[in-house]
C-alpha cells in the first residue's frame, strides 16, 4: 500500500465562505472527498477543478446554482483538497485521474449531468464525458484544453512544465509547492482577501511538502512533454469527440489568462456545433475566483436555465 497523507480536520477550520457539508467515497482504498448541495432531484452540476486547486474554488458558484435548481457535485482530486494525498509523485497519471473519477460517477450514479470544467478538469472530465455520454447533458468549458494534433501550447505552459523539470523544481520538493500563493498571485481582480484565498489553498496539506505530490505531478504530466502520463491518445480522442457528439457546449472564458487564453476558447468554440462563446470580464486563469457569479449568470442563460 502507498504512503497517504490524510489532512487533519482542523486544517481546515475558518475557511471564509466555506461551510459545506464533506462527503467521502472510498475508491482503492482512498478516500475521496466531494461536495453535495442542492436538491437530490435536480440537474447536476459536477464542477471539477484543476491546478492546485480544490472544490474550494467553486465556492461562489455553488449558491446560485442551488438556487436555480442544481444539484452541485464538487469532487476532490486524490492529491488534493480534503481527499486522501498519496505521497509517491510517480502515483499519479491523468489516466489514474480519469478513473477514479470514472468510478465516483458509477457510484453516485450522476446523471443529467452539467459538467463544468477549467484547467487539468477538463481532460479528466471530458474523457469522462466521451466514455458514459448518455449520463452527461451538457458543458462549460472554462479555461481548459484538450490535447490533439496542432495544439499551440502557450509559452505560460511550456514554462510551467520546465520548471517541473528545473533544478528550482527541486526547492519546491523540499519547501513545497506554493499553492496558495499560485492561486492568489494569478488573481486578476484584487478586492479579495488574497491572504485568506492563499490559505485557503495551503490548507490541504497541513505544512507537509510531502502531501503536494498531486499538486508537483500535474505541471509535469503536460502530454507534450509525457504523452503516455498526460493521456495523449484519451485526450485527443475526446477532442474529435466534443466536435460531434451533439452535446450542449458553452465555453466560457476569463479575458486575462495566459495560459488558455481567451483566443483559444473562442477557436474552440468553433469547432463545436452550435456551441457557445462568452468572455468573463477582468477574469484569469482561476475564472471561478475572479467571476464566479458572473460565469453562472452566463451559462443560466446560455442553457435557458432560470428556475
């Protein structure tokens, strides 16, 4: 069995705008945690997140959600949030991601689903999404991408995926991976309390650099770099997929990130059928921080949603 770093509870104790009930599924003998707000009925909203983040980031989204009738389900990454962290970095593959997400969504038997996407999310779940298509309704793609043939990796990328191979990499690996701090610097709109969003985002590992292996294996897993570990074929697949599975599509991207950039969510778009595009004002790459409310009110309207 692996080496498990399982966060104390009290990690997370005072988390602002926070008080979300925890749920926890066992999967290989991890446990995952995940949020669950909203009538049992409604539509679900399975809100995936990405780098470093955790279902922490979708917390201004949840209310208006519920409100208008969803059913909200924001699940954990193992390495991350309040799920279990395998301390082993050569654990994890987006492949091993992508089950165990497959079997969460076996588990609770989610159906009608609304998938919403950003960041590492969106290959996890739209892999997902191309293996059990009947039980997924449509989509919001945010700052995300699907690897395939021809894909610009921006320089903010490939600069990510350097420094995981860099030797200041290595600093990270004894002091840590500055979480909070990625998160909080990448902010566009500075009215928030960034120390508070910094902690936040720190919280999951409890001071213990060895609990950010999931966090240090992401950056490293870019699939032009690890083909077989970023799941180059799955993601590719998916990709050709998106473009004529008939689904609902809405991308919605924040204007001010450098690493999926604005331009691409619109390039995108248009390679979906009678998909959508909208822009999140004064929105970086963590858009559910900075436009949250505003990305709901989009995708309400978009999918002619106002219960």
């Amino acid at each position: 069995m692996q080496n498990v770093f399982r966060t104390p509870n009290d990690a997370f104790a005072s988390l602002p705008d926070f008080s979300f009930a925890p749920h926890y599924l066992e999967w290989n003998g991890l446990r995952t945690h995940y949020l669950d707000e909203g009538p049992q009925e409604g539509p679900v909203a399975l809100l995936l997140h990405g780098e470093p983040t955790w279902s922490y980031l979708y917390r201004h989204m949840i209310p208006p959600l519920v409100a208008a009738g969803y059913r909200c389900i924001a699940p954990d990454h193992i390495g991350f949030g309040k799920s279990d962290k395998v301390t082993d970095d050569d654990w994890y593959t987006i492949g091993r991601h992508v089950t165990r997400l497959e079997e969460f969504i076996q588990k609770l038997d989610l159906r009608d689903i609304n998938l919403f996407v950003q960041d590492w999310g969106g290959p996890i779940g739209l892999i997902n999404a191309q293996r059990a298509p009947e039980r997924f309704a449509r989509f919001a793609i945010l700052n995300t991408w699907l690897h395939h043939e021809g894909y610009a990796y921006t320089q903010a990328i490939r600069a990510w995926r350097e420094a995981a191979t860099h030797r200041f990499w290595l600093a990270w690996l004894r002091g840590g991976l500055p979480c909070g701090a990625i998160v909080a610097r990448s902010l566009v709109r500075r009215d928030a309390d960034l120390a508070a969003i910094e902690r936040a985002y720190e919280a999951p590992f409890a001071g213990n650099p060895k609990a950010k292996a999931g966090p240090r294996r992401f950056p490293w897993c870019i699939p032009f770099a690890q083909p077989e570990e970023g799941a180059a074929a799955d993601q590719a697949s998916a990709f050709e997929w998106l473009k004529s599975s008939g689904k609902s599509a809405h991308f919605i991207f924040g204007d001010s990130d450098p690493v999926f950039p604005a331009e691409w969510g619109r390039e995108w778009s248009r390679l979906v059928p009678n998909a959508t595009f909208d822009i999140a004002p004064s929105a970086g790459h963590y858009a559910q921080e900075d436009a949250g409310p505003e990305i709901v009110d989009i995708f309400l309207t978009r999918a002619g949603d106002r219960r």
